[in-house]
C-alpha cells in the first residue's frame, strides 16, 4: 500500500510538471514576438529583453507591466475595435507569465528554447531592404516643438508597389513622430527648394498630400500593406 501511494504523489508531480509554463516550452516565445523588436541593443527600449537571463532578472517588473497592459505599449481599446498589427497580449499569454514568475522563473530545457530573433546592427526589422531614402542632416533651430517637412524625389519611371515601410530615425531623443505621403503635384518640392534649410516649414509653405502613406511614432514597427 505505502508502494501504492508513492507512486500517486510521483505521478501527480510528474503532471504537474508537464503543466508547468517554462521559458524554453512557451514564455521565450511570447517575449520574443512581442518584447523584443523594441527591446533590443540600439532600439528604443532602455534595456534589452533578448535572452533568459535579462528576462529573468526583470521578471517581476515583467508581470506588472503586462498585467496593467503599459507593455506592450497599444493605447488602442480592443474591446471596441482591433487593428492590424495591434500589440496586445492574450489573457492566456498574460496568465503564462504571471504563473512562470510565480514558479520562480523556470528555464525548462535550454536546448528546446527558441533561437532569438536576429535584428541587424542598423537596427532595421526588416529581412531584406528594396529601397533606402535618406534625409539631410537637420538641425533643431530652437527648444519648441518643430513641424518640418522633407521633400524626397524617387525618380520612379515604373509603377512601384509598396509592401512594407520603416522609420528609423536619426536622433530618437527628438523625433516626435514622422508622417510619409506621396506628393504627385511637385509643390512639396517647390516648397523645399524655397527654404534655405534642409525641408521646409510652415513659414515656408504647406505640404500636398495626394496619397497619405505612413503614420510612425517612437516604438511602432514595420508597416504592412496587403500585395500591390
């Protein structure tokens, strides 16, 4: 009988064990499709969230950020509508973290663990780069906010679809947000060459929208567009 029960308890702990959320089995998963793009080396994120250790050590700050839905960071109320690309955990996602904490933050087997993704060092999200626009080094003239416009000609003599579109910004302290549009009358451009400095402002002009692009704030992603 004492043979008996011994193997009870073993087998209970045997399923509990299987049951049980592991870094390797499902949290390196979660983290890394919805922490990581900006929680990397040279992101926005003050630290990065790339591997179990850094993971581990702010586990507990980890729980609290998610169960108060600050991270991931998506002001958007997904009880009204939902969008593409919208950064919202799952409340099984949510419960996986919360009881993995909980658990003492356990690792699982480490061979199993999914491999982090890979980001390039200029910090493009991107697998493989098309087309590449650049702006002119701009200075900031004063301490108050600046709405600037820069004018890019692509000399497109096809059509061109767009798939995708990043912003990377140069200086991420001061970019506030970036807006992109498509100007097929050339007064952009008049207004550009009007300024004596790198775009111009409203002193200058007013931009022409003909198809309006691209919405980018500190800590959005690529956008994605449907096939041609």
């Amino acid at each position: 009988m004492k043979q008996l029960i011994i193997s009870v308890i073993l087998l209970a702990l045997s399923i509990a064990l299987d049951g049980q959320n592991t870094w390797s089995d499902n949290i390196a998963e979660i983290i890394y499709n919805n922490c990581s793009s900006c929680h990397h080396e040279g992101a926005i994120a003050p630290f990065p969230l790339m591997n179990y250790e850094q993971v581990a050590n702010l586990a507990w700050l980890l729980d609290d950020v998610v169960h108060h839905r600050s991270m991931p960071p998506w002001p958007a109320d997904p009880n009204y509508r939902h969008f593409i690309d919208e950064a919202i955990l799952s409340d099984e996602e949510l419960a996986a973290i919360h009881d993995w904490v909980f658990a003492d933050m356990p690792i699982g087997d480490p061979f199993e663990a999914p491999v982090p993704p890979n980001f390039q060092e200029s910090g493009s999200l991107l697998d493989t780069i098309d087309f590449v626009v650049a702006i002119e080094p701009y200075t900031l003239q004063s301490n108050l906010d600046e709405y600037r416009w820069f004018v890019v000609k692509t000399n497109f003599e096809e059509p061109v679809y767009v798939s995708k579109i990043e912003v990377i910004p140069g200086l991420d302290q001061v970019v506030h947000h970036a807006d992109i549009s498509y100007d097929l009358t050339g007064n952009s451009y008049l207004n550009d060459q009007g300024d004596p400095l790198p775009g111009f402002g409203n002193d200058t002009g007013s931009p022409t929208y003909s198809h309006y692009m691209n919405a980018w704030q500190p800590g959005a992603n690529i956008a994605r567009y449907p096939e041609n």
